[in-house]
C-alpha cells in the first residue's frame, strides 16, 4: 500500500484489525494532518473490516462531530480525507 497516515494498515483476506469495538473502545486518539497524512489509511482485502470504535477523531471531519467522536452504526468503505482514506476493505467508526 502506497501513501503515508499516523496509523498504516494493509492486509489480507485473514486478516484481523482492531483498534477498538462497541465491547473493548479504542479510547484513542488518532489525528490526521491532510488528505495525504491522514489518521488511518486502510488498503485491506475486500471483505475485511478495520474496527476503530470508540476513539477520538479530528472533529467535525468527514462526519465527525463536534466532539471528534462517530455516532451510530457507521461502517465507510470509501473515502479521502484527515480522518481517513480507504483504498480497500471497510472501517467501523461507530456500533457493532
């Protein structure tokens, strides 16, 4: 996977990633500076789903509140921004 972000991920059909669920939040802290360094780059295999519930986020970014935090039942498979990029695979921002 090409490009760079705080946190990296690339992988496989069996892979597992889990900076935090609804069971076990994250409780991190993961801020991006662009659309080039942001927060969480995923480039995972189709199918495969990054869980990063329960962290804080730069807020009001992509969907973000106010607060850097993600609502509801939120699961992205697309996107470019400081929060994250997707390039494959899927992150769960939110429930479980």
């Amino acid at each position: 996977m090409q490009g760079t972000g705080a946190i990296v991920l690339g992988g496989g059909a069996g892979s597992v990633f889990d900076l935090g669920t609804a069971a076990q939040p994250g409780g991190n802290t993961i801020l991006g500076n662009s659309t080039t360094r942001p927060g969480v780059r995923v480039g995972v295999a189709s199918g495969v789903t990054v869980n990063a519930v329960g962290n804080t986020w730069v807020a009001t970014q992509q969907g973000a509140s106010s607060t850097g935090t993600y609502g509801g039942n939120l699961v992205v498979t697309s996107g470019s921004g400081q929060n994250y990029v997707i390039s494959g695979g899927s992150l769960r921002l939110s429930g479980n």
